[in-house]
C-alpha cells in the first residue's frame, strides 16, 4: 500500500480519501456525561474519522449564511429552551465559502468527527466538533 500511494503521488494522484460512515447519533448521548469522564467506547470510537452526520440546525448566533452551527439530533433540542447537553451536539464549522441558511428541515453534513473535551479555562466547550465539514444534503 504504500508503494502505491508513493507510486499515486508521483503520478500527480492522490488516493481517495476514507469513504465516510453515517454516524448514529444515539452512539453520541447514549450515556450521562461527566466533565472529565473516560468517554465510552460507543463515543471515542469516532475520533478522527469521516462521518455523514443527520440531525438538525441549531444556529449559535444568526439563521442566515451560517457558516458554524450546532448539529442536534431531534427537534426538541433545537433552538428553543435551554443548550442541549455536551454530548447531545456537534459543534459544526463548515469549510471556507460554503454557508447555509438555517432550516427546519434535517441536513447530512459530513467531515472528520473529533471526540474529545475541549476547554476554555474552566468552561467546558463541548465534546464533538468537526471543522472544514460540508453539507451534503438539506
């Protein structure tokens, strides 16, 4: 294998990237979450991988041209009442110059899922986040 992506490189290809697996949201909160916890198998498993993620748009801060959201698994944990649980969204950064309008309707997006706990000081920031991530269908 790797004479041939040497092989692709110097013939000016690149190997295809890792075809992306649809992500269970239920694998996500399947769990009640602690700050600092050893997150389960069903969680970490993800890290770092190419996902097709459903779910729907919980816009951060504006409903037009977003280009960051979160990504919830239902409705209910959608833009009313209170943040949804650290292990109830991805934190979604689209990739440079593509946006999306905010929708009532399910979107796919897809990227590389990061599953680890990220800081701000003492404020927790969230679990799940993909950057440079894509919508796929809406």
């Amino acid at each position: 294998m790797r004479k041939l992506s040497l092989f692709l490189v110097l013939a000016g290809c690149e190997p295809a990237a890792p075809a992306a697996q649809e992500l269970p949201f239920p694998d996500l909160g399947a769990f009640e979450y602690k700050e600092k916890m050893k997150l389960p198998e069903t969680a970490a498993q993800w890290h770092a991988k190419p996902v097709r993620a459903t779910g729907f748009i919980n816009p951060t801060a504006q409903a037009r041209d977003l280009t960051a959201f979160f990504l919830v698994k239902d409705r209910a944990s959608c833009c009313f009442g209170k943040r949804p649980q650290m292990n109830h969204y991805i934190d979604v950064k689209l990739k440079p110059g593509q946006k999306i309008g905010y929708t009532t309707d399910p979107v796919t997006v897809q990227g590389i899922l990061h599953v680890e706990e990220r800081w701000d000081g003492d404020w927790p920031l969230g679990l799940y986040w993909m950057e440079g991530a894509e919508v796929v269908s809406k």
